[in-house]
C-alpha cells in the first residue's frame, strides 16, 4: 500500500510539474498617450479652441497624404483625444465605443470579489466595461488582491476579439491612480484554460494587447451561431504596483476590438446591374449589381459571390445635405473626396482587403456617389440592435452603390 501511494504521490507531482511547465505566451502591451484629467484638460475640451487644434490638424494630415492612426506623434494624439465628434463628454472612454461592439457586448460582468460602496462610489466589477474613465472595478480582499479575477461572459454568437484593451488603475486622478494599487501581471484564460501572460506598465494610458482571434470562427450561418454555447473571459491578477495609500488594487477599464463587425442597415437600396434597386436584405449570391470603377468613373456589373448577415448594435447614421441618409457599422468604408476610402473606426476597416491604408470620416466631408457627390451634415449613434447585411464578394470590383453611395466590399483578409 506504501509503494501503491508513493506511486501516486509521484504520478501526482509529475502532473502539476507539467501544468507549471506549459508555456503561455508572454504580451507585451503597445501605450496610448498618457491621459490629463487636470481642470486645464476638463475645459479645453469644453472650448473652441479644441475643436480649432483638431480641424487644424485634420488639415495637416490631409495636406501630408497621411491616413490612418498608426503615424500620429504623441502631441497629435493629445489632440486627437478632443476630436472624437461621437463623444459627449471627456469623461468617455470611446464615443458610441469602439464599432466592435456593433455586433454585441459581453453578456455579463463578473468578479471573484469587489470593494463594499463608499459613499456615492461603488467598486461593482461591470464598471470594468462602462467605457467611463472615473469609474473602476477594486477588488475586496485583504491585502493585494492576488488571485482575485474579472469575468467576463460572452454570448456564442459574439463577434471575435483579436484585441484586449486595458486601462490599469483608479485613472479618475492621477491621485487617485497613485494611491491605489494597479495591476502589474494579468494571468488571462478563455473558458477556463490559461491563454496568455498580460505585463502590464505602471502607465497613466490606454494598454493594447494583440492576440489571435477569440471566439467562433465559422459565422456562415448567423441561425447555428446563435445556438452556440457561451464563452468566457478571465483576467487573474498575478503581481501589482503598490499605491502609495492603499493595498486595493483597481482596473478601470478591460474592453476589446476584433473581427466579424461590418454591413449596412435592412432597408438600404442596392443599384443593381439594370439600374433597378433591391433592399440589401433581398439581395441573392448571384444577383448582378452595379459598381463604381474608380481610376474611370464608370459604371459597371459584377455578379455576387458571398454575403453577410449578422445582428449589430450601436450603428451609425450619416445624413447629407441632399436629405439622403444612410445607416451602417462605424467601420464600413465610403469613398470621400480628396481623402479615398474612408470610415468613422479607419483602425478597425484595416481586417478588410484593400483597406490598409483608409482615412477617417468627418462631418463637411463630400462623399462619392453614382452621379456626383453629397456632403456630411451630421453624424448620429443608433442605440440598440438591428439586422445588418452586406456583400463581402463580388466576381469583380471593390464596391457597390448603397442608397446612392459608394461602399466598400468587406471581405475579411486570410
């Protein structure tokens, strides 16, 4: 019996040997800019003078052929922070929130434990993922939290998350920030397996982790989708920077990007090859439909070859100067002129083919259509979900004529 059990106590510690010794990826964190909550900071986004630095230097960009985000210097970014035209105050984390989350939020929010309410504040884990910079999740055990986690549930029909964004700490202040304890070291699994190693920077910004995509990949049938089982997200803490008051240790914000998020609102008017209109919603693989050839200007058909469908929240709808309006994800590319291809989330547009190099919309900007151009008037966020489509293939061009406008096609890159 000795030697029974000292063979297991054996086979026991091999085993957890082998656990320890797996390897999960160690990431490494890409910074923003460092945030400024100062009362200076709270009134210059308030002022005109905001507004006047950012079509400065939209100006700037445009004279340069600069597109996308990834060449900003640091100083640009700052002023950027005041130029998102979907923000109604600075206190938002992202204006309508980032268009990943047009095809859906996590389910719920959930911690192994949480600080009790003081006063007006409460330390609840879903303010982990309220996209407001003065709240935070703190965890609610003596000393530094260690072990204690974030969960985050996602519904199976989720969009893929191929982006992990934090923001470490009470960021509210930088007082704040300093007197708490901030995470150092986040162990993250997905449903229950360890996934990778989060190092995180003692840093006073926005944290960007990039992993593979996260989630159901086969998204051809949107009914079977929905029938998938849930998934999760957990986020473990590991090691942490000491506050310089307190042990509690505070995360104000874990949100995602990702895959899977595109379309045009049902209803939308496709031109077809005949000049006739079809609802998006009508549309069939193989129907002919028009095209804009771009170097020429001319008209022309191509026959579909794929399209999407899937349930979106927090759309967008541009309205012109004509009266025409036009509903879609925040991602979805329009040719404007003297800027080309062009979407409200440029970042998030860069999955498609072609769209590598894509500006960003704004309000006085021209858009292309079939017979000439429209100009942008407004910009406004749609609350709750509604059914989407788009054509993600066609047998030749890049684009397709929706409501007047020319689209992108938004096949997604291997």
């Amino acid at each position: 019996m000795k030697m029974k059990n000292s063979i297991l106590s054996i086979i026991f510690l091999l085993q957890i040997g082998y656990l320890y010794c797996q390897e999960i990826p160690i990431l490494e964190p890409k910074l923003g800019f460092e945030l400024d909550f100062s009362q200076e900071s709270i009134n210059r986004f308030l002022s005109n003078q905001a507004f006047e630095d950012c079509r400065n230097l939209f100006k700037k960009i445009e004279q340069e052929g600069r597109k996308g985000t990834n060449d900003y210097t640091p100083e640009e970014q700052k002023i950027l922070f005041y130029c998102d035209e979907t923000k109604d105050n600075i206190w938002q984390i992202e204006g309508g929130a980032d268009s990943w989350y047009d095809g859906g939020v996590p389910k719920n929010v959930t911690a192994s434990s949480y600080l009790s309410s003081q006063g007006e504040n409460n330390y609840s884990p879903k303010n982990a993922h309220d996209f407001n910079y003065k709240t935070a999740w703190v965890e609610g055990v003596k000393g530094y939290g260690i072990g204690e986690y974030l969960l985050y549930t996602f519904e199976g029909a989720t969009p893929r998350i191929n982006t992990i964004k934090v923001l470490n700490g009470y960021i509210k202040s930088k007082t704040a920030w300093l007197n708490n304890s901030r995470v150092k070291t986040l162990k993250m699994y997905v449903n229950d397996q360890p996934f990778a190693i989060l190092n995180l920077k003692d840093f006073y910004g926005e944290q960007i982790f990039s992993v593979e995509p996260i989630g159901n990949s086969d998204r051809k049938n949107l009914e079977l989708l929905k029938l998938k089982p849930d998934w999760t997200l957990k986020f473990e803490i590991l090691d942490v920077y000491k506050g310089l008051k307190y042990d509690d240790v505070a995360i104000t914000e874990i949100y995602f990007s990702g895959l899977d998020v595109h379309c045009l609102a049902k209803g939308t008017k496709v031109q077809l090859a005949d000049n006739s209109f079809k609802n998006i919603e009508n549309l069939k693989i193989g129907d002919l439909i028009a095209f804009m050839e771009l170097e020429t200007n001319q008209i022309k058909s191509a026959k579909i070859e794929k399209l999407e469908n899937v349930i979106h929240q927090r759309l967008v709808k541009y309205k012109f100067e004509s009266g025409i309006e036009i509903t879609a994800t925040q991602d979805h590319p329009f040719v404007i002129e003297n800027k080309g291809w062009c979407s409200l989330k440029p970042e998030k547009s860069k999955q498609y083919k072609r769209f590598e190099n894509i500006a960003e919309i704004k309000i006085g900007d021209y858009f292309f259509t079939s017979n000439g151009k429209d100009k942008l008037v407004s910009i406004e966020l749609i609350e709750g979900e509604q059914e989407t489509y788009t054509i993600s293939k066609l047998s030749s061009g890049d684009n397709f004529i929706a409501n007047g406008f020319i689209v992108g096609i938004e096949e997604l890159k291997d």
